[in-house]
C-alpha cells in the first residue's frame, strides 16, 4: 500500500530550525539557505534578466569595452604581472578570476594610458616606473643581473657541451693507442667454435638491446 | 582515535630510529638477528603507520570537527569521494600520506629485492627509516595531523573548491608517489656506497624503482597539468609556476639517470655522473617539497604557510652534505671501465642528451629561484612569469626533442660516415617534407614551425627504427608484419618501449607548439547575443549567450551560464560554464566563488568558455572564449608515455636476463670470458 509522505518529516523540521537560526545568525534571507525550490531565472521568466541571487556568481563586472586596439590592449596586458598574488598576467586574471579587484583596476590604467596616446613600451614603461619591475611578467634583459638570468643557463649548457666534446675529442688519440696496443683480431677465417659464435651472438643481443 | 594516532606515530618515530642507528652502526654485519631486525623494523613502521592512517580517515569519515584537519578541510555536506581525499588535501594529512606510503615502498623494497643483493637491503632499510623518521618528526614537532581543537565547532571548513575535481583524487597522489618512491633509488645508491659494493649490483637491483618513480612523476605532472586546465580556468595547462616546476625538476634528472645508466650497464662509464644524479633527484624531490610547503615562493599550489619549511630545508642541507660526501670518500673506487671514443657515437649522443636534461633542470630551478637571488643581490623585486621561461627554455626543449631523433640513429662506440648516411637520410626528408608542408600552409611562428619540423624528423627516426626492426625478423624468422612487430616489441621491452615514450615526447612537443596559435576574445554578452571567432584551422564558431540558471547542488550555489556554440553554420549543442559558492551544511558560504570552465574538445581544437561574472547582478554576462589547438594531444600524449613506461618495466621478455649482463669493455664482446669456461 502506498504511503504518502508527511508533510514536514523530523529531519527536515529539525533542519529548517537549524537553518532558520543560522541564516538570521549570518544574516542570509531563508531562500539563500536552500529551503525553497530551486528557481531559475533563464531569460523570459522571473525578473527579466536578473539574477536572482548576485551574490554568489563574485565581484560584479563591467562590460567590456569594445574598442579597435582590443588585440594590442590584451598583448600589453599579457606581459604585466597582477599584483593580487595570482602568478597571472593581467588579461588573464581579469578574465579568470573574477574576485581579484586588481586585474579590472590595471586594465582600466592600461586604458587609460593608451587613451593618452601612449604605445605599448611606453605603456610597459609606465608601470614600471609606478610599480617597479615586478609589474613586467619578465624582467627587462638588460642590466648584468637580469642578463645573468636569461643567459646563464644556456652559457653553461653551451660551455659543458664544448668543453665535453674537446675532451672526447682529446681522449680519442688515447684510446687509439691503447687499442692498438690491445690483442689483435682475429684473422679473417680462423676457426671459431659453435660454441663462441653463439657466445657472440649473444653478447650482441645484450648490446643491440 | 587522535589518541591511537597519535601513540602509532610516536611507535614508528621509535622504530624509525632504532632501524637508522642499527644500520648505519654496521652492528648487523655478521649477526643475522641484528640484520633481520633492521629489515623487521620496516615493517613494523609501515603497521604504525597504517594505523596512524586509518585513524586520520577515521576521524574525516566519522566528521569529527574536534580534529583541527578535519574541521579545517572538510564539511558534514562534502561529497564522500573529497572526504576521502581530504587526506591529502591539507599539509599535515599529506605528510602522513608521504610517510605511510614511502614505508610501504620500502617494505615492498624488502620483499621484492631479490636474495642476490641481501648484503644492500641493511642499508637500504637504514636510508628508507631515516627518510621516514624526518617525516613522523614534523608530524610530531611541527604538524601534527591529531591535533584536537579547545572546542567544537558544528561544522567544517570544507575543502577547497578548486580541490573538489575528480583530478585531484588522482592527480596528488600520482605526484606523491613519485616523489615518494624516488627515496628508494637514493636508498640504493647509498646503500652501494656505504657497503663499498660499487658494480652494477645496485643499478639492476632497483632498475624497476627508478621507472615507477619516473612513472609516477609523469603521469602525477600530466594530471596536474589536466586538472590546472580544467580547473583554474585560466585557458592554459603549464604556467611555470613554481610548484609545476618543482615537479618537473625531479622528473628530468631522472630522466637524463635513465639513459646514463645505460652507458654504465653497457660500457662501464659515468658511475660517478650516475651516483649523482640519483642523490640529486631526490635531493630536487625534497626541495620541491619544500618549495610548497614553506612559503618561500608565491604559488597558487602552496600549503598554507608553516614553519614545516625550515624542517625541509634543514633536513635538504643535511642530505645533501651527507650523501655528497659520502659519494667523494668513494670517489677513487667509481673509475670508467672505457673511455669515450668519439663525439659521433651514441654514448656522447646520450652525454649530450644528459647535459640538456640536467641543464634544463637547473634553467628551470634557476628561474623558480631567480626572483629571490634577484631581490637578494638588487634589492628589486621581479616577477619571473611565463615569457621569462619561455623564452630560455623553449629552445633548450627543441634542442633535447633534435637529440630525441638523433640518439637512436648513432651507433655505439663510433659512427663512421656511411653508417651516419645510412641512419639520417629518412629522418631529415622527413622533418624537410614537414617543414615544407608547413610553409606551403603559411605556418610562420618561429618556435612552432622549429617544434613541428623536428617532430617530423624525430617521428622519422622512430619510423625507421620499427621498420628495420621489423624487416629483420621476417628476414630471420619469416614472421608476418603484425607478428614481428608484436615481437619486436614484446623481446625487447626496454629499447621499443622506451621509442614508445619518444613517440609521447614528441606528442607533447607538437601539441605545446599548437597552443602557440591559441585564440582568445572576452566579450559581455545579453541572453540572445552572439560573439564570432575564427580558430587556427579556419572554423568559424559562433557564440551565443542563453542566459544564467541559478540553483543548489549538494554543497554549493551554481550560477550556471549557458552557451549555444555552432560551427561553420552548424549547431554543436550547448555549453555551460559554472560560477559555484561553495557553502556549509548551514549554508554558509565557505569559500569564494569558483569557476568550472565549459569545454568541448577534438583532435584539432578544444572550445573553452569562462563564465567570468555578471555586470550588475543581471543575466548579462562576461565570457571568454578560448580556441585552444591540440590540446587533445597533451592527454593522449601523456596516455602513450605510461603505456610506453609500462612496456619498459614489464617483466621478461629480452633475449637474455638483465642480470647475466656484465660490464663490456669497448666491443671486446666477443672473447669476453672464453678462457675461463
């Protein structure tokens, strides 16, 4: 026999008082704690395009500016850094992370300043002097320091493979001489045993494996 | 539960420093008791901390908020699969996680080792329980995972969004175990060292170590690579972070270790360059640990900030003399069996493919670290970001993805110029037949069309090595082609499986050279408005917006935005990219909003969609929209690395046994030995 279910059960009673303190606790109306259906705000239904709690999609946006120069305005912004700590550049942060309240703020300077006329480097320029060299996504390869950094590794690499190419080179007559020094090969038809040809082979397969 | 926890990682702390003063005091040489104990002592560590383990899950399954872990890494409304990750997902969980399962390692070092290198395996314990006791040392000083809260709170934390993939299930535990298991070659090494036993012994006793380490780090790294493309959203997979970095630096010089060795099983050479980079790659493996976990370095991938990291770079500087130490009063007795004899030969081949490897190992720990020496000489500040690396270190890669093709085609000891003839004329049509066709498309990015052509030329060079080595035994055997390739194959495990890792290697070059024509547009979009965009291939998509649908799921608050995608005129269906407030069983919010980026992806491109925020709590929208070509390939890349890995280690299959090999010197192959049967 089918049972239809109460009303309201004991975990659910108990779990809308509990919610009901919690959300005038946090201060959160009772739709937000989940208690009511779902609703949807698709476009046509609800109020015509809102959301019906902006709270939880983070920092509201702006609309993006549409501008001719948007492919120059995004190179730039790909080589400064965003100060919020992300590691990203500045188009991408403002573009991924939308609780970072640094990356829209930098953009906004970036429009700015090629409003003023300014090209890219002057752009890069000017947010080094305002913000330090930490504002480029790379430091600048000039200066003994960051020359070092960009230079080193491959001069190491370069130097140990000329250096280790003149050793061999160097050992070589070495070992000329010791091979000639060594037991001469066999002559050609001496007799070989089965037993050494399969050694042979064998020892063969070891190398070529 | 935290009371037991605690009691086990005290009992394996004890045992841990029995074992070590045991070993390293040589009081087991010649008293098998004592020899016998060592070994026990192991397994005795891994019991302790089994338990230690079980009762942290406990304490997560049974939502014990009194427990600072649980309550900082998990909610009553978390779904059971993050409880269960929740493990490692905090540091003081991960390093019980490292700990539990580095003694597992060891103890299957134990079992698995065969008798013939009883006389390592004292040793071996030692250097497994000395790792081991540093880690139940944090724990106990600096992070214990048992710790007990003054009060109750009615509910946790919650784990951390970006946390809660399926990717990171797997994804830090692959990593772990490479990490982990990289202490066992080292445990080898040393123990090789400390016992003055210095042939190959060691070498053939943890061979198959050195491949599940290299293993794991490479499916861990790819993983990462899955999960940061899925999960940050930030449109890429590999940022140079420095924790990505961390993970790489290991997995090269155990890289560059796995072909030297072969010089030193074949030729006797490089026994000293071997040593070191065993005890380099784990000395790396510790510093990557470090990096994450002390704070030093900004990273999206750090743990919450501890003092843990001086523990790390105490016990790194302490390894490092040791160990190096360790290795020069042994230096005399690590002479070359044979010299090199060319520079055209595939022993200086591999020299140079070492060198590369190494050198972009230290080009990368030289940029994770060169802010900080930066700072320190100019009392700047630098950001040293994606162009920094790429910019040094993509030419070093295209010159390692040139020697990939290069190596197989010199032959040993000394290439003469016919047999170089012979070998390169396929390869070299073949990178020029990639090159032109390249052209003729119009492809003029530098680094790409540099990447591409040495990929068709490495892809020739791996073609020719199965074709010959095909052709050969259906001379020699008269075997159909399927067959004699199954056997060449199945014979010779390590040299074709390891092809079969070059064919991945050069997967991944040509899809990292695809995301160097990405293409990306941000656009705000009403419900009904479109934004159109060309990919690299000539499709043409177009984007438009359907709207935002709000609702609840288990534990978080969606705000779903809805894409209809066509291309070429072509409806595709539709694609939706989520903004998710993650909150507590009361539901409160936990953490901020996150983004689950849409994608859909195919051979040639991937669609990815970023939902990055509403303009004033209305259904207008802020996208980005991605093209990303070949991104499909990285995953099947890295699918096509672990099968080939897992080819190289399976058991059997070669002609003769690994350890009836002998050292050769030169080619005097032949008479080797003929005199004393």
């Amino acid at each position: 026999m089918h049972r239809s279910p109460p009303a309201l059960s004991r975990r659910h009673f108990l779990l809308l008082g509990v919610s009901s303190a919690a959300a005038s606790l946090v201060g959160q109306p009772l739709a937000a704690a989940g208690l009511q259906a779902p609703q949807d705000s698709l476009s046509g239904r609800g109020a015509a395009g809102t959301l019906r709690d902006p709270s939880v999609v983070g920092r509201p946006r702006q609309p993006t500016a549409i501008r001719g120069d948007e492919a120059e305005i995004q190179a730039i912004e790909q080589r400064l850094a965003c100060s919020c700590g992300c590691t990203l550049d500045v188009f991408t942060c403002r573009t991924t992370d939308f609780t970072c309240t640094y990356s829209p703020d930098l953009h906004r300077e970036v429009l700015a300043l090629r409003d003023e006329g300014k090209n890219a480097q002057e752009i890069l320029d000017a947010f080094v002097s305002k913000y330090g060299e930490k504002a480029l996504m790379a430091p600048k390869p000039e200066g003994v320091i960051n020359l070092t950094g960009y230079l080193l590794p491959g001069a190491l690499i370069a130097a140990a493979g000329a250096g280790l190419a003149l050793f061999i080179t160097r050992r070589k007559a070495a070992v000329a001489a010791v091979t000639a020094s060594a037991t001469p090969p066999l002559p050609m038809g001496a007799h070989v045993s089965a037993e050494e040809l399969e050694r042979l082979r064998r020892a063969l397969a070891d190398i070529e494996d | 539960m935290t009371l037991l926890g605690q009691f086990a990682l005290w009992a394996a702390f004890a045992l841990g420093l029995w074992c070590v003063l045991l070993s390293f005091s040589g009081r087991w040489q010649g008293r098998p008791d004592l020899s016998a104990s060592v070994v026990r002592s192991i397994y005795a560590i891994s019991g302790c901390l089994l338990v230690a383990s079980l009762a942290l899950w406990k304490g997560l399954i049974s939502h014990d908020f009194n427990m600072e872990y649980v309550a900082a890494y998990t909610s009553r409304n978390l779904p059971n699969a993050y409880i269960f990750s929740a493990f490692w997902a905090g540091q003081k969980g991960s390093l019980l996680f490292w700990a539990v399962v580095l003694s597992l390692f060891a103890s299957a070092a134990q079992l698995l080792t065969s008798r013939r290198f009883a006389y390592l395996m004292p040793y071996v314990a030692g250097v497994t329980a000395a790792v081991i006791t540093f880690f139940v040392s944090v724990m106990i000083f600096a992070a214990d995972p048992f710790e007990r809260l003054a009060f109750t709170p009615a509910d946790g934390r919650g784990l951390n969004p970006q946390l809660q993939n399926v990717g990171m299930i797997i994804h830090p535990p692959m990593l772990y175990l490479g990490y982990i298991s990289l202490t066992i070659p080292f445990a080898f090494a040393m123990a090789a060292l400390l016992s003055r036993r210095l042939d190959t012994g060691w070498i053939h006793a943890m061979r198959k170590w050195t491949l599940v380490s290299w293993l794991f780090l490479a499916i861990g790294i790819t993983l990462g690579m899955w999960w940061a493309y899925v999960e940050l959203g930030w449109g890429g997979y590999w940022a140079w972070d420095p924790v990505e970095n961390a993970s790489l630096l290991p997995w090269l010089t155990m890289t560059a270790f796995l072909h030297s060795v072969m010089i030193q099983e074949k030729r006797g050479m490089l026994k000293r360059w071997n040593f070191s980079l065993v005890i380099g790659t784990f000395l790396l493996s510790i510093f990557g640990t470090f990096i994450t976990r002390s704070g030093v370095i900004a990273s999206v991938h750090s743990f919450t900030q501890s003092n843990v990291g001086y523990f790390f770079l105490a016990f790194l500087v302490i390894v490092a003399v040791l160990s190096f130490t360790l290795l020069y009063t042994r230096w005399d007795l690590l002479e070359a069996d044979v010299r090199l004899e060319s520079v055209v030969s595939r022993e200086a081949a591999f020299l140079f493919n070492n060198l590369l490897l190494v050198g972009i190992a230290f080009s990368v720990l030289w940029g994770t670290l060169f802010p900080i020496l930066s700072e320190l000489v100019r009392g700047t500040k630098i950001t040293v970001g994606v162009p920094f690396f790429n910019r040094v270190n993509v030419p070093l890669g295209l010159l390692l993805l040139g020697l990939t093709g290069v190596g197989p085609l010199i032959a040993w000891r000394k290439a003469s110029t016919a047999n170089l003839q012979r070998q390169f004329i396929a390869p070299v049509i073949s990178g020029l037949i990639t090159l032109g066709a390249l052209l003729a498309v119009g492809v003029r990015d530098f680094y790409a069309t540099v990447a591409l052509s040495l990929a068709g030329f490495v892809a020739g060079t791996i073609v020719q090595e199965f074709y010959r080595g095909v052709r050969a035994r259906r001379r020699m055997h008269g075997e159909s082609i399927p067959l004699a390739f199954g056997r060449l194959i199945g014979r010779n495990r390590r040299r074709y499986g390891g092809y079969i890792v070059h064919v991945a290697v050069l997967i991944y070059f040509v899809a990292f050279a695809g995301m160097a024509f990405k293409r990306e547009q941000e656009a705000t979009l009403k419900p009904g408005d479109s934004v159109e965009m060309t990919s690299p291939f000539g499709h043409r998509y177009r984007f438009t917006h359907m709207g935002i649908s709000q609702y609840e799921a288990l534990n978080r608050i969606v705000s779903a935005a809805t894409v209809e995608v066509a291309k070429d005129g072509k409806s595709l269906g539709l694609m939706t990219s989520e903004k998710r407030q993650h909150v507590d069983s009361f539901k409160r919010p936990t953490f901020e909003p996150s983004t689950e980026v849409g994608i859909r992806s195919n051979l040639q491109e991937d669609v990815y969609i970023v939902y990055a925020g509403s303009v004033d709590g209305t259904e207008e929208a802020v996208y980005r929209f991605n093209i990303n070509p070949l991104v499909w390939w990285v995953w099947f890349g890295g699918f096509v690395l672990a099968l080939g890995g897992v080819l190289t280690m399976w058991p059997g299959g070669g002609p003769t046994s690994s350890v009836s090999r002998q050292v050769q010197a030169g080619y005097e192959v032949t008479l080797v030995g003929a005199g004393k049967d």
